[in-house]
C-alpha cells in the first residue's frame, strides 16, 4: 500500500511539475515574442483559457481514475468471490447431472 502511495505522489509530482513547466514556458515564450501590447495580452488570453481547459480534462481524467480505483478496490473481491462461487455451482450441477445419468442408467 505504501508502495502504491509512493507511485502516485511521483505520479502527481511529475504531471504538476509538467503543467507549471508548460505554462511557465508558455508564458516566457509570449513575453519574449516582439508583439504589440493588445496582441500580447489577447494571445495570453487564449493560452490562460487553453491551459484551463487542459487543467479541467486532466482533473476529470484523475477523478475518472480515482473512482475506477475505488471501485475495483470494492468490487474486486466480491468478483473473486463470486466468480469462485460461480466455479463451485457449476460443479455441483456437473456432479448431479452425472449422478442423475448414473441413475437412469441404473434403472435401465
């Protein structure tokens, strides 16, 4: 389990670090364009909303995520057990129909 923590701190260390890397490269590269005011601030405009917009995909896709984890975390052994149940009643129905057909061979 700790392991898992560790893994997904990395995980979220790395792609924060990428965001702020991105928007602060971003950032740089407008201001160190030859631009005229207006243009500059109606081009930080449109990469502030794109930045947004990435931002809010990528939360939803880690929520996803998280509910998906959560999820397989409490399904998870009730399918095993399930499935394990299911294992053992098809092998009770194999059993009877081999002693039913024992039986009417019997009879015969």
């Amino acid at each position: 389990m700790a392991e898992q923590e560790k893994n997904n701190m990395d995980t979220k260390d790395f792609l924060i670090g990428s965001l702020v890397g991105g928007i602060v490269g971003a950032a740089v590269g407008l201001l160190m364009a030859p631009k005229a005011g207006k243009e500059l601030r109606d081009d930080l405009n449109v990469q502030v909303t794109n930045a947004k917009e990435k931002t809010a995909k990528f939360t939803d896709k880690i929520r996803e995520r998280r509910v998906a984890d959560e999820v397989e975390e409490e399904i998870g052994p009730v399918a095993i057990e399930t499935s394990e149940n299911s294992e053992s009643a098809e092998e009770s129905e194999e059993q009877v129909v081999n002693e039913e057909a024992a039986a009417t061979k019997e009879d015969n």
